[in-house]
C-alpha cells in the first residue's frame, strides 16, 4: 500500500530520455570541479521530489530526508538508543526533563557549526512554525536551555520517556540555522549528513545530486554522491533498473513480474506504512460525535478488499504483536453490515453527506471504503480527489470529517498525543472522552516503570471501544535494485518508514 507524501512528475515517452542528462556518468567532487566516475555516484529513485525539504516536514519521507540530514538519535527495531548526534542523555526525575551531551566534532553542509544553539533553533523551528503531526508532540517542551555549546537542557510539560524515540524519527532532522533563518532549507536541504546537496548539479524536477561532504564527522558511507530521480510511473522504474540507468528504486507490486523474471535485479520488502481511518468531525454537533456513528462506519469497512488492490495487510490495531503498547484483546471492527445497519438504526437513520480526501496513490483504496459505507441508509461519502501536496497538507487537518493516512508513531504515548488528546495536532475538534484521558494520564505518569505497558494496552483498547480509529491497514515497500551494479541494499534499523534503505551501506558491485 504505496503512500507518497511527494511531488510526483509523470515519466516521459521514453525513459531513457528523462536519463541521458540525470546519468550522464560523472558528478562534482567535493573539493573541485573534477569529474567522477559514475561507479562513485549512486542513483536512487523514489518516485519523486519532496514539496519541502525543512526539518519536520511531513512531505519529506525518510528515503530523501536521511540523504542529507541526520537525526540526534538513532533507534534499532528493538527500542535501544544509539547515540548519534547526541553522545549521551539523562532524564531528570519524572521523565519531565533530559539533557543532551552532543558530539563537538559536527559542522553543517554550509559551514554553520553544530551545538546546543543548533538544537535549540531546530526544536523551536519544527515546533513553533512547521507544527503537524511531527511538531505537534513537540509542544510538550517548555524550556530548552543551551548549557554551553555540547550540553542542552529540554523541561516538559508532562512526563516523556518518548522523548529520545522521537529524536530518530522524522519529527526533529537537525538542519542549518543558517539556512533555516533564511528559508532556503525548504528548497535546499543543508544538514550534517556525508552527502551536501549540489544545486548547480542538479535538474529542476528530474535530477538532485548531492556530492560527499569532505568535513563529515562519520564513516564515509560506499558511494561518495548519491543522485535521485523522479520517474513516478511504475513501468518505467521498473525500466530504470533492469537497464541500469538507475541503481535502487521503489516499485509498486504490479510490476514485480517483470522484475522478478531479470536476472539482474534482486527485491525485498518490509512493512513500511500504518494507515489508519480516523475521525476528525467528532466534537459536539459533528457527523461522528456520537460513538454508534463511528462504529457503524468500522462494522461498514472492508479493509481486506482495500488491502488487496494493493498487496497491503490488514490489522486489528496501530502497533503489531511484539511491539510495545499492542493489545491481544482488542479485536477490532471486522466487516459485519448488518451490524453496521443495525447501529445506524438506532441513530435514526441519519442523512449525512461528506467527502472524503483522496490522493493518486490512495484514491482505489479510499473508493472502496466510500462504497462500503455508502451501503448506510442515507449516507452518501464522495471521495474528492487532491494533488499530492493538497492531500499531505489537509487531509488530517479538519477540512475534512474523516480521512486516512499514514500514522508513522512508534509508540503508544506518541500515538495518542499526536491524533487523540485534546492538544492533539490531528485531533482538530479538540475532543477527548473522560474516560481516555485519565487512561492516558495514568499511563503517561507511569514513565516506564513495569506497568507502563499494561496501562498503554489500556489506552489502544480504549481508543478501539470509542472507535477514534479503525480499518488499519500495513503498507509493505517493495524495493529493487540492479545486482550487476550494487550490492549490500538492506533495510536501515528504523522502523515504520518509507524508503528504509540503509544508504550507506551500499557498495559498488564490483
């Protein structure tokens, strides 16, 4: 279940057209104008460029965003931390503070150093201005004190022993102050990374080359540049790799056949994707205030037809078995009609007329799920289709009364404080029952004391019994890459993203 938060640019006629000049064989180095050869460059496709490249953007999935920015944490699939960015960290007492020890050998793409005044720029950036779903969590930090240029100091609000998982994540990439002052780190991405984007290299729209970064801090990665392209249409990424003009890509499922009968392109996948319906009309007065409305809809859902389309998986709940917070009692809405019928009989068979956001990737999917509810006595869903950036930047924001999307949180703290909370930056009717918020409060005091699970258990199944969010869908990545030309293509150790390539990772196959 493909979902790109990106701008997508249709592939010309014939794809070696859109690569005679992307792959022209050479790139700059670093420290001149000498040109490499093109077994030192890496050429990626992920379908497209982000409509913004700032620090917390929701339109820069991780595939393009851990090009040039790096994070201050990283976190395996375990839930360890590994310091990065940051060297060490301690919480204050209550989880309700932690003070960061960064690295001093650190310098942005630009030259800007990076310290504890680059931090504080960065969290007052994504949080005060970019907001979403990513910089919404981030309103829990009351104070951020630079201690001297290696040490910062975060005060919250409420205990957050989430805090460092959601520092490796897509919500806080360390940019430029620098750039981000000016606002050319929208267009431009300067981060710390070992790869510094070449915009006089670059191609409007169909080529963004970023060069090795001479000053980088860590292990050189297997290709000194990286270049990525914008081939959106399947058959033609597909194209891409089997001749080679490009090294990796994303590929829809339609066209595995093809790739699997190359000789020379290996596949994987990983569940990359939580899609999630939501409810965001629910305040006092609204289409879904009233909980048997909701509910009504989940028991109208066929998530399984809507999976299908696209070799997607269906769920019962956000987290899966094995992670933190899943909950085997909770069952979920299994499709069931007549119940769903039954339910709206007893509201009185209300008419209601709403239209659903849909974009590109999405639109089969969300279709099937409008006709499944239209099946509702006077019910009439309409999916109103969007460009991309139009559906990133509305369809959770309360334009319209319900939508789904990609709930990319890895923790049940971090769910529930971007979607259902009263402060909630996707929770636009600003509703929460009594009975969630003092399930959430109990568990976010327990920090992460032994019984923080069961208490976060409680809270999903909660979530579950109101019906806030239902039809949970896994969207599975398909990645390809050409085996003549690299090897080493292997998931990075974050999880639940878009693009998880380890990057640097990949060598030249010879």
């Amino acid at each position: 279940m493909k979902k790109h938060t990106v701008t997508k640019l249709l592939a010309p006629v014939g794809i070696a057209g859109l690569l005679l000049t992307g792959c022209s064989g050479t790139s700059q180095n670093p420290d001149g104008d000498t040109p490499s050869a093109v077994s030192d460059t890496l050429r990626v496709n992920w379908g497209g460029f982000p409509a913004s490249w700032e620090p917390g953007s929701q339109a820069m999935e991780p595939g393009y965003m851990r090009v040039p920015y790096e994070t201050l944490v990283l976190r395996q699939k375990d839930g360890t931390i590994l310091p990065n960015l940051a060297t060490a960290w301690e919480f204050g007492e209550g989880t309700k503070s932690l003070t960061l020890t960064l690295r001093d050998d650190v310098t942005f793409h630009d030259g800007t150093p990076f310290d504890a005044a680059a931090v504080k720029a960065n969290v007052e950036y994504v949080r005060d201005v970019v907001g979403g779903q990513f910089g919404g969590p981030l309103h829990a930090i009351t104070a951020i004190d630079v201690v001297d240029d290696t040490t910062v100091n975060f005060t919250f609000s409420r205990p957050f022993s989430t805090f460092l998982d959601l520092l490796s994540q897509r919500n806080l990439p360390m940019g430029s102050p620098a750039a981000i002052a000016d606002g050319s780190i929208k267009s431009a991405p300067v981060g710390t990374g070992p790869w510094a984007y070449d915009a006089s290299a670059s191609i409007t729209g169909t080529k963004m080359v970023f060069t090795a970064f001479a000053d980088y801090w860590g292990d050189k990665p297997g290709f000194p540049n990286i270049e990525l392209y914008a081939i959106a249409d399947p058959t033609a990424a597909a194209a891409a790799v089997i001749s080679g003009d490009v090294d990796v890509s994303d590929v829809e499922e339609e066209v595995l056949p093809t790739l699997d009968a190359a000789a020379n392109v290996d596949t994987f996948n990983y569940p990359a994707i939580r899609n999630n319906v939501v409810f965001f009309d629910r305040g006092e007065g609204g289409v879904f205030a009233d909980v048997k409305a909701r509910q009504a809809f989940c028991y109208a859902f066929d998530a399984q037809s809507a999976a299908d389309l696209t070799g997607g998986q269906t769920a019962t709940q956000h987290f899966i078995e094995g992670e933190f917070g899943y909950n085997p009692d909770i069952t979920g809405y299994e499709t069931n009609i007549d119940k769903a019928k039954a339910l709206w009989a007893e509201l009185g068979n209300p008419t209601v007329n709403v239209d659903w956001p849909a974009a590109p990737f999405n639109k089969q999917e969300i279709t099937v799920r409008a006709e499944n509810a239209n099946q509702l006595p006077n019910v009439n869903v309409t999916v109103q289709e969007l460009s991309v950036p139009q559906f990133v930047s509305t369809w959770n924001s309360g334009q319209y009364p319900l939508g789904i999307g990609n709930h990319p949180q890895i923790t049940p703290a971090d769910w529930y404080g971007s979607w259902f909370s009263d402060t909630a930056p996707s929770n636009p009717s600003k509703t929460v029952s009594d009975e969630l918020k003092a399930l959430a409060t109990d568990a976010q005091r327990a920090g992460s004391s032994p019984d923080a699970e069961q208490k976060w258990q409680a809270v999903l199944a909660e979530i579950s019994d109101e019906a806030l969010s239902c039809s949970h869908a896994i969207g599975v990545e398909q990645i390809a890459y050409n085996s003549d030309h690299v090897t080493d293509v292997q998931p990075a150790i974050q999880v639940w993203e878009q693009k998880l390539v380890d990057l640097k990772a990949i060598k030249p196959a010879n």
